[in-house]
C-alpha cells in the first residue's frame, strides 16, 4: 500500500454516498457531493464556514453549519479544505462567526503572511 502523500490514486479523499436517507444533505453543492466529512472535522476549531450560533437546551452553546458545503463541495476541493484547516486549528470560541469570517491559521511567527487559500 502506497503512503497517500505518494499515490496518484485520490480515491480516500471523498465518496458520495446517494442511499443516504438524508442525502443531499447540504443544498447548494455543485460537483461531486462529499460524504466523506458527514461530520465536520472543523466543528470544534474557528473555521470560514457559514454557521450560526444557537445555546442547546442544556445551556451549551453549540454551531449550527447546516447552511456550509465547504466539506462537500467536490472530492479533491473539499478534502484539501479541510486538511489546510487542519494544520494550525485554532479552537472555536464559542461566540457567533465574524464577519468577515476567520482566516485560515499560520504557522507561529507567519500569521501575517500570504493571502487565504
């Protein structure tokens, strides 16, 4: 088995899985549909995503990202959005999304440099 940075088959970064009973889930998708991220890696760390904010009936307050195809949007596109994210996660706030939204994290001592992807 190849290491997945090696390999030029892409087949482990998304699949869509149309007998869902839920699927699409997610409106708005335009190529390939990605199950593969069904829940969000991202839920927990700041992310660009559209999410709203509401406080659960235990007093917890928690993102709703049911309106963010980020982690759907094509197989390749999606699974490279995800692991940038990934890299530096910075833990989410529990406050409502900014506007504009967060940038994606840099590395220590980079955090100015470069546009985001």
């Amino acid at each position: 088995m190849e290491p997945k940075d090696t390999t030029t088959n892409e087949a482990f970064k998304g699949f869509t899985n149309s007998a869902c009973p839920f699927f699409p889930c997610h409106r708005g998708v335009k190529g390939e549909f990605n199950c593969l991220f069904c829940y969000c890696p991202l839920i927990a760390y700041e992310c660009p995503g559209p999410y709203t904010v509401f406080t659960d009936k235990n007093g917890v307050v928690r993102k709703d990202c049911s309106a963010c195809i980020l982690p759907h949007e094509g197989f390749r596109k999606s699974w490279n959005f995800i692991q940038r994210w990934l890299e530096y996660p910075v833990p989410w706030s529990g406050k409502p999304q900014t506007n504009p939204p967060t940038r994606r994290p840099r590395p220590p001592g980079r955090e100015n440099e470069g546009p985001d992807d």
